[in-house]
C-alpha cells in the first residue's frame, strides 16, 4: 500500500474510533481534530485546525500548564476537565503519545469521554461516605445470605472490621449466649419473605459486640433486585435499639406489676432485678424516704442483715450515698466507698460485700421533694459510665411513679376512709363549703359561729377497745350532732375525733344553745356490741366577724377555746377570746416553769376541811388541794396546770409528789398532836392506769406509820372512761389494802350508776354545781336527795362539796348529807393557817 493510501486510511481509522484523537505539531498548533473530538468539545474540525492547542483548555487555565500543549507527559491515564463549547464541563482521560514523521515532531493526544462514569464514580463515593456516616450498622449479602459489605457503622456498634466477617453467614458473627437462633435463621433466609424497601422484613434481635457486650438490635432487611425485578442482594440495617427496648421492658415489667396492684416493695424489687438482668455488673438498691429516714424497698442482691441495718438511718449531710443523696436532692457519686467521708460509719456494712463504688440517685415526686433514693452499687472504683446513666434515668422515673403513687393511694384511702366513715365532708370540703357560708353572712351582715368539736378521751377508746369501736363511736356521734344542728348549718369532720360546725345566722346567745345541745347529745353511752361508751366532748366557739374574717382563723381560734374548755374540766364549751390566743405561748413558757417547781419543791399543798354534818361540826378529814404561787404570774389555778401537766407528762410526777407531800404532813400533824382524821389527795385518771400505784401508795403510808384509811383517794368518773381491766384491778387492789375511794365530781361526767355497783366506793362527792344550783333548781334537788338515798342504800359516804349559803347546808342536813365542804364552813389552808384555825376552833368550842 502506497504511503499516502495508508495516511488516509489512518485518517479514516481515527476519525471513526469512539476516542477523541487531536494532533498537535511541535509549535502547538492542531493539526488533527476527530468527529469524536469534534462532539466532545462542541468545536468543528474547521474551526480548530491550525489554531492553538490551548484553546482546548477550559477558559481560565493557564495554557502552559497543559500536557497537550508542553507534551511533557508520555502515557495514559490523565484526568482533565473539557470544557465544551456550549460552556458544559465534561471530564476526560487522556493519553499522549509523541512521533516524529518528517523529523517534524507530533503529539497525538487520545481523550476519552468519561463523564458518564465519572458522575457515576463520584455518586458512589458520596453513597458509600451517607453509608458509612450513618448511624445504624448496613450489612450487604447475597441472596443465599452470606456478608459481601458492610458500613463502618457495623464496625462502630459491633466491633467487627470487613475483613472479619466478609463471606460469613449474615448476622451470625454476632450471635451470643442469648441470641434467639431461630430469628437468625428467618434473617438469613430473609430474601424468601415479602419485603419492599418500604416495608422491609424486620426482627429483634440479641447480639453482642466484639467485646462481648449485649446489644438488642433491629435487623430489617429489604431485597434488592435489578432493573428487570429479579432478587440480587440482601440489604441488611441493623438498629440499636437497646436502650428502647430496655426502657420498653422495664416500664411494661413495672407498670404491668403497678397495675396489679403489687405491693410497693414487689414492684421496687422487680424494677432493681430487671435491671440488674440488663447490667448484671449492677447491684441496685430503691430505698423510700419517709420523715427524713430511709427504708428499704427493694435491694435484691443486698443481704438483709445489711439492709435492717440500713432501715430507719437518717438521711444527712455525710450519710452513705444514698442518705446524703437525699439529704442534697442531688446525686451523690462516690467513687471509692473506702476512702469517701461520707461513708463514714457506714462502710463497713458494704464492704465485706466487695462493694467498691456507689451512685444514688434522689428519686423525686412531682412537687420537687424527695421521696427515696435509687442506687447503683459496684465492685470497681468507677464513676457514671453512659449505658448505666441512661439505666439510672429510666429507673428514676419508674421509681418516682412508684413512690407518686404510695403517696396518692395513701391520700386517696385517707380521703375515702374519712367519706366513707361519718359520710360528712371532710376538711377540704368543709372549708371550702364554710368559706361560702361565709361570704353570704359577709354579704348579709349576718353573724356566723364557728364550733370546734372534740371528742374527749377518744384516743383511750381507740386504743382499748380497738379502732372499729372508735369508727362506730365516731359515726353514732357525727349522727347525733347532725341531728341536733338546724337545716342550714354545716357539719364536718377535720380529723380523727374532731368534729367542726358552721352554724349561720347565729349570734353568741342562739350558739350557745345549739352547742348546749350538742353537748347533750354525748351524755348518752354509745353503745357498740352490747358494751356502753362514754364519748363527752369539749367545744370551742369562734364568732364572725367578731373573732376573725376568715375559714382559717375562726378554725383556729374555735380551736383554741376548745382547749380552754377541756381545760376546765371535760364536756365543757368555751367562747373564743382575744386574750386565749396570747394562752398558747404562755403555756409553752408555764410548762417550763412546772417542771422547775415541781424539782424544786416549788408547789404547796392546802387543805379544806370537811365537816361530819349528822355530828355538829366534827372534824372528818381534809382534802389536800394543790397551790401554785408563780413566781411572775401569781397563784395559777390548779384546773389550770393539772391539765397542763396531763398533757405534758408529767402528771405522774405531781401525783407522786402530792401523795408523798400529803402523807407527810399528816403524819407531821399526828406527831405533834394535831387531830387530823384522814387526808383525802385528788389522783389523776392516768395515775390509775399505773400498774405501781397501790404498792407505791402503801409503801409511801408505811414510810409516814399511817394506816391505810387515812388515805381517800378521790378520782373522777373519766379513770372508768376506758373500761380498762388494768384500772379495775387497780382499784380492786386499793380497796383490799384498806386505802379509801372517792368518787369526786359526782353528776358532771358519764354518771352512770352502773359505776357504783361495780366500783368498791367508799365516798362520793356530789358535784358542787349540784349544790350551787339547791337554792333555785328543782331537778338539783331531786338529784340531789337521788343520790343521798343511793349513797344510804350502797352504804357509800357521800360528801357535799362546794356549800357556799346556809340553805344549802340546811337542805343538806336535812336529807341526810353525812358530810359537807365548803367555803361556808372553811376554805382550803396552808397546814400551818389550818392548824390556826383548829385552835380557834377549839377555843370557840366549834368543834
Ligand atoms: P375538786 O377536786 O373538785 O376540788 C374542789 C374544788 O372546789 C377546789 O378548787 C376548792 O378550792 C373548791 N371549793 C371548795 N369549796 C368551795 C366552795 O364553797 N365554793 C366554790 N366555788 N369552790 C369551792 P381548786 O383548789 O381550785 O381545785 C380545782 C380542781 O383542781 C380540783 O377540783 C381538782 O380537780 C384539781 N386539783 C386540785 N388539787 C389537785 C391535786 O392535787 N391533784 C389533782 N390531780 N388535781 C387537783
Ligand atoms: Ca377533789
Ligand atoms: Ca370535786
């Protein structure tokens, strides 16, 4: 073939391969320019031809740096960006080859287009870099299962390179102890369940990391298939969903429990077992704080030698980490139990266990306060790690749900408790139900009485005869002030024995004949199961607008007055007044002041003679009465601190020291001669109730060589209130010792006759408002020859107190009164005054 046929072949040859082929001579100009090169640049041959080769560069690149132009590169392989002609970038790859022909020196570059596979080069990179910077862990396989790819977020959740698991079977590499095989199973075959990439097969799945830590993972796996539909992979996107899935079974374990209405300690112990299952590394405790204490709940791995020790520890500043993390209401991380200060006197409970470590958690109720204490407990010295804190937060709640709802079940079966027992409002709604009674009389300048009920001894009756008799005294009583009190008045109950009134349109003269009533209703026993119960009352009476504005107020000072009223004597009522509201400090102050008198021997004993009324003006005995000159306040009343003492505990004590005090100034009187027949001393009921009394009594006459009639003790119908046997034997006890027995204040209380019978009585003292009431009232004379002829009939002596006139007396003598008391006759003495008396007495031939 001749030279210039085969130059046209080659010239034919070029211009139809796929590549673009560009001739440069050695001055750089184009001395060849393909169709190929043609399309890729947008340029004709003729436009080209004879022109710089750099033209061909995209605008903006500087033509020496160019290969085509400066042929310094030989060889495939070179990338370049082509800028066409219509301004779109395309991406080429370039091969130079220099020649000479004619000792002329060429290049001819060969370009080829790869635009195509360079976009979809870079689509690819992108893919795998959203692949592998996502967060869930992709697997790739075939159809038959077996790992071709996976993402780098494989490697973060498991551990595992590609290396290591490429060619395995899929999700079998992280198969553990626990992981469901039968699940592994359904994935592997997975390309045989329906699945679309929207609604890809799914299964949860146990596995565990390279490092052996448990995962709970979310494999769904969707078939990928090819253009024509056919399956061709298997793309596996597991989800760590550990967290979820704890949280999920721990609140279905503890709200399922909580619905079942398990005790809080079973649904305590479920919630730290339930953990401990998810970190086994975990020791879990849930302690209850109630009145700054901690109780135990739930500490399943804990022995419970070490948990009673634990129960009932205060909580503190430096109290172990549970109780400083309640102290704080923060949480308390201590790291090494060993060595932390705030284990102080506590490690030693813990760390024969080979406990090392402990972070408690306050457990708080909706309002902010602490309500127990959650706790992780550890063999190693280690602070808060991410898994346990997210297990800490979700056990916080269920805790604080748990304690949420003790507290309200708590409340609910108050609220209902106290609904369903009287059936009155309780104290919210009576407040509220007051405040609008209240806003009428504000409206309707009406006067308003606030009555403050209070049932008395009610606690002896609770606790002698059992709580189900209190419940039935409560409820008869709640019926009965009902039904004394006018339709538009209010009742409820505040609390326990406590019962309060609103009566409207009510002035103090229309209030006292309501609450006189009331009164009345508790005079009749109360009878549960066939036995009778006495159940009195005392009643504070506060007054709108006079004596407050508003619910709250006239509460408390209603209240106050009924203090006043037991303090002068039970079934009593009491009108509030201002200066009764300065009472409440100074009782606290006066408390203070008894017991410094009664260790100092400040307090006296005086006495009032009794007179034998059948025999003149004989002389039959003295009652000791108790004086108390305070030092700043003056002579207090003895009603005043008798009460007062009941209600501070010390009564015991000025029983002891008034019997002591009393048998040794009859003694001292007897020794010097002066006739004194028999001392009687006022006992407390509570003095009853203590199982030393008679042996303490007749150790104490003994002591003073007295027999034991010299002694009257005189008690009031309340130490029968109880029905106690302690007491009843008590009495029966005093009585076989010869001691005498008083039955004082007879007709106020609970009279019942029944008393006399079963009590061994020497003496009763008919109550000296009977005798008060013998100049004007008709019933009081009545009951008092009743009781006179009883007294005859029973051969009990009784004793008329309080005789003031000489009609008294004279009424009395002539019923056969065998003896009388009275200022009429003499007042209570200091011993020296009396035994003036008696020598003026002897001298004036009175006795
Ligand atoms: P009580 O046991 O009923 O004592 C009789 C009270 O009546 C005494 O009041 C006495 O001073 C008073 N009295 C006597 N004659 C007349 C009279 O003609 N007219 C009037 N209006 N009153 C008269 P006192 O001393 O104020 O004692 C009051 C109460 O204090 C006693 O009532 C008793 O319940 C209690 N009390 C007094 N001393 C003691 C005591 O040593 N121990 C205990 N537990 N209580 C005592
Ligand atoms: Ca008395
Ligand atoms: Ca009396």
């Amino acid at each position: 073939m001749a030279q210039a046929q085969i130059a046209g072949t080659l010239v034919q040859v070029l211009a139809q391969i796929p590549d673009a082929v560009v001739l440069v001579d050695e001055d750089g100009a184009i001395g060849f320019f393909n169709p190929a090169a043609e399309a890729l640049w947008g340029l004709t041959a003729a436009a080209v031809l004879g022109a710089d080769a750099g033209m061909l560069l995209p605008r903006g690149i500087q033509p020496a740096g160019h290969g085509v132009q400066t042929g310094n590169v030989d060889g495939p392989g070179l990338a370049l960006q082509i800028e066409r002609n219509d301004g779109v970038m395309r991406r080429g790859q370039m091969s130079i080859h220099g020649f000479e022909v004619a000792g002329r020196r060429f290049r001819a570059a060969f370009i080829r287009d790869i635009t195509d596979q360079h976009r979809q080069c870079e689509e690819w990179q992108q893919l795998l870099r959203v692949v592998n910077g996502s967060d869930n862990a992709i697997i790739v396989a075939s159809l038959d299962g077996s790992i071709s790819f996976i993402n780098s977020g494989v490697t973060r959740m498991l551990g595992y390179a590609a290396a290591e698991v490429q060619g395995l079977r899929l999700v079998e590499p992280f198969a553990g102890v626990h992981t469901n095989m039968a699940a592994v199973e359904r994935i592997q075959s997975a390309a045989r369940e329906p699945s679309t990439p929207d609604h890809p097969f799914r299964q949860d799945l146990l596995v565990y990391t390279k490092g052996g830590r448990p995962l709970w993972v979310n494999v769904g796996i969707t078939v990928i298939t090819d253009n024509a539909g056919a399956p061709v992979n298997l793309l596996a996107v597991l989800t760590d969903i550990t967290l979820t899935r704890m949280r999920e079974e721990l609140q279905q374990k503890v709200l399922d429990a909580m619905a079942r209405e398990l005790p809080a300690t079973e649904v305590a112990g479920i919630l730290c077992r339930e953990v401990e299952r998810i970190a086994p590394e975990v020791v879990a405790t849930f302690l209850r704080v109630d009145d700054g204490r901690l109780f135990t709940l739930a500490a399943p791995r804990l022995p419970v030698t070490v948990t009673r020790a634990m129960d009932g520890e205060s909580i503190g500043p430096c109290a172990g980490s549970c109780g400083t993390a309640a102290w704080r209401g923060t949480p308390v991380v201590v790291t090494d139990i060993a060595s932390d200060p705030l284990w102080t006197g506590y490690r030693d409970l813990v760390l024969p266990l080979g406990l090392a470590a402990c972070w408690s958690y306050p457990v708080k109720g909706a309002d902010g306060s602490v309500l127990g204490t959650f706790a992780f407990y550890y063999r190693e010295n280690h602070g808060p790690v991410a898994f346990h804190q997210s297990l800490v937060d979700m056990g916080l709640s269920l805790c604080a749900l748990l304690l949420e709802r003790e507290k309200a079940r708590m409340r609910i079966h108050q609220l209902a408790f106290h609904d369903t027992l009287t059936g009155l409002p309780n104290r919210n709604m009576f407040e509220t139900q007051a405040q609008q009674l209240l806003n009428d009389a504000r409206r309707t300048e009406r006067e308003l009485a606030l009555v403050f009920i209070d049932l008395d001894h009610f606690k002896r009756v609770n606790d002698t005869r059992g709580h189900a008799t209190g419940d039935e005294v409560l409820c008869e009583t709640g019926r009965r002030f009902k039904s004394v009190l006018r339709d538009g008045d209010l009742l409820g109950r505040l609390a326990g024995d406590e019962f309060v009134a609103i009566l409207p349109h009510c002035g103090v003269h229309q209030a006292t004949g309501i609450v006189e009533r009331l009164l009345a209703a508790t005079a009749p026993p109360v009878v549960v199961a066939g036995a009778p119960i006495h159940a009195s009352a005392s009643i504070g009476i506060a007054m709108y607008p006079a004596d407050g504005e508003h619910v709250p107020t006239l509460l408390r000072q209603a209240d106050i007055a009924m203090y006043h009223a037991k303090a002068r004597g039970r079934g009593h009522f009491c009108f509030f007044r201002e200066e009764m509201s300065r009472n409440i400090q100074e009782q606290a102050m006066l408390e203070a002041d008894l017991r410094v008198a009664l260790k100092h021997d400040l307090l006296d004993l005086w006495y009032q003679p009794q007179f034998d009324a059948a025999n003149g003006h004989v002389l039959s005995g003295v009652e000791a009465l108790l004086r108390w000159n305070h030092a700043t306040l003056g002579s207090v009343p003895p009603v005043r601190f008798v009460v007062l003492a009941e209600e501070c505990g010390l009564i015991g004590e000025l029983g002891k020291w008034v019997t002591q005090r009393a048998c040794r100034q009859l003694a001292d009187w007897r020794a010097r001669g002066v006739e004194i027949p028999r001392v009687s001393i006022n006992l407390s009921a509570s003095d009853f109730r203590d199982s030393t009394l008679a042996e303490r009594v007749a150790r104490t006459l003994l002591a003073h060589g007295l027999q034991p009639h010299d002694l009257t003790l005189e008690m009031t119908e309340s130490v029968m209130l109880g029905d106690e046997p302690g007491v009843l034997s008590m009495i029966d006890e005093l009585h076989r010792l010869g001691i005498q027995l008083s039955l004082d204040d007879f007709g106020t209380g609970y009279s019942s006759l029944g008393y006399l019978h079963r009590l061994p009585l020497d003496e009763l003292k008919l109550d000296r408002s009977f005798v008060r009431d013998l100049d004007h009232s008709d019933s009081a004379r009545a009951l008092t020859s009743t009781v006179l002829r009883i007294g005859e009939s029973l051969n009990i002596k009784v004793v008329a107190e309080g005789v003031e006139t000489d009609t008294q007396r004279q009424f009395l003598v002539e019923h056969g009164c065998p003896v009388l008391q009275g200022y009429l006759l003499a007042r209570p003495m200091a011993p020296h005054l009396l035994e003036e008396w008696l020598r003026a007495a002897h001298a004036g031939s009175r006795i």
